[in-house]
C-alpha cells in the first residue's frame, strides 16, 4: 500500500510542474484541430469520390 501511496504523491508533484496552456492558447489550439479533421474529412471525401468515380468507369468499359 505504500508504493501506491508514494505513486500518487509523485503524480501531484509532477502535476505541479506541468505548464498548463492559456485560454488563448487553447482555444487556437481547438480551431486549429478542429479545422484540419473538417479539411481531412473533405479531402478523404473528393479521394473516395473520385476513386469510385474511376472504378465505375473501369468497370464500365
């Protein structure tokens, strides 16, 4: 049980140490993260058109 005690100290004292980012910050962090998942979703979106697109066309012939 003492380890377990001693674990949880070591977290809060590390804790303690972590430079926690502004609101500022944070919030460009956000819309930045956000951003790229909304430009990947659309990128990955035109990709899969495009290759079904092709496929059906291959198909096709």
């Amino acid at each position: 049980m003492g380890n377990i005690g001693s674990f949880f100290k070591n977290v809060v004292s590390e804790m303690r140490k972590v430079s926690w980012p502004k609101r500022k910050e944070l919030t460009r962090y956000t819309i930045v993260v956000l951003a790229t998942c909304i430009f990947m979703a659309l990128f990955f979106t035109v990709v899969d058109a495009g290759i079904s697109k092709l496929f059906r066309w291959f198909i096709a012939l």
